[in-house]
C-alpha cells in the first residue's frame, strides 16, 4: 500500500523534492491558486506555518489551474506572486493538476484516504482551490477540510498532532 512517502513532485525551481524529506512531520497540504476569492488563505496558511514550524509543521503548496483557470502563471510568477503579496515561505510546488485523468499521483491518493463529506458522490474530487489534507507525524492523510474553512480553523487539530 502507498504511503505519502511514496510521493515526489517538482518545486517551482524544477528540482523534484520526495515528501520522504517531510516524514516525521505534521503536513498540510494544499491546492493553491493566485486569483481565487480564497487566495487570502494565504496568509493564514503562513501564520499557521510561522507558529507551527518549529515544532515539526510543515505545509505544501500545490499551485493548480484547474478552477476557472485562477492559477495561470508560470512558476516563476507564482513564486513571486506569493512572496511579495503573501511572505509564503513554505515550500509551494510546481503547478499540477489534482482532478482528471491527469491528476497528480499524490492528489489521487489523498483523495483516496480522504474523500470527502461528498466523496460518495464526487469520487472524492477537489471541489474548488485550498483544499487542505492534514497529515500526522506518521504519514496518514487524518483531515480534509474544504476550500471556505480558514487555516486557523485548524490550529486545534495541528496542535493534538504536534
């Protein structure tokens, strides 16, 4: 069976990076786009990561075009974008895709361990940009939570991971 572990994926500098690099780590992992309404989510998501850090937290980025194209820069635009609108120092990822045919290897199995309140009825698609999985120190996918809930929201369920 696959483990998150078992994953890599391109940063936007190009170099792959193994999410083995992250074991021992309380992961968030989130779709991201730079021209969505929840965009904002940004600077929650880098507040919680500023707190967490320390402690073995970590979020990973993973910029995605696939909702209303709200993500259509290059990497390199990204990465600025989010630097100078946001200070994101977590690490983002390339663009990938999390739904389709097409979907990143990682995206696929997080919906499998986590599909959602509506996974019965979507196949447990991401519905919209920010969706965020929570991932303990031992690499099981613990939470899902949709696009409109705000990072802060899960402080409580990092700081019982932690």
């Amino acid at each position: 069976m696959a483990s998150i572990y078992d994953f890599s994926a391109p940063r936007l500098d190009g170099h792959t990076q193994s999410l083995r690099d992250y074991r021992g780590q309380v992961l968030l992992i989130v779709n991201t786009a730079s021209h969505c309404g929840f965009t904002p989510q940004y600077a929650g998501l880098e507040a919680l990561f500023r707190t967490y850090r320390e402690r073995g937290f970590a979020i990973l980025g993973f910029p995605c075009n696939q909702f209303g194209g709200q993500e259509p820069g290059s990497a390199e635009e990204i990465g600025q974008f989010c630097t100078k609108n946001f200070g994101v120092s977590f690490p983002i990822f390339s663009k990938i895709e999390v739904n389709g045919p097409a979907a990143h290897p990682l995206y696929r199995f997080l919906k499998q361990k986590r599909p959602g309140l509506l996974g019965p009825l979507t196949g447990g698609r991401i519905l919209w940009n920010f969706t965020k999985f929570l991932v303990d120190r031992e690499g099981h996918v613990v939470h899902r939570a949709s696009s409109g809930t705000k990072p802060a929201a899960l402080a409580s369920r990092i700081e019982a991971l932690l």
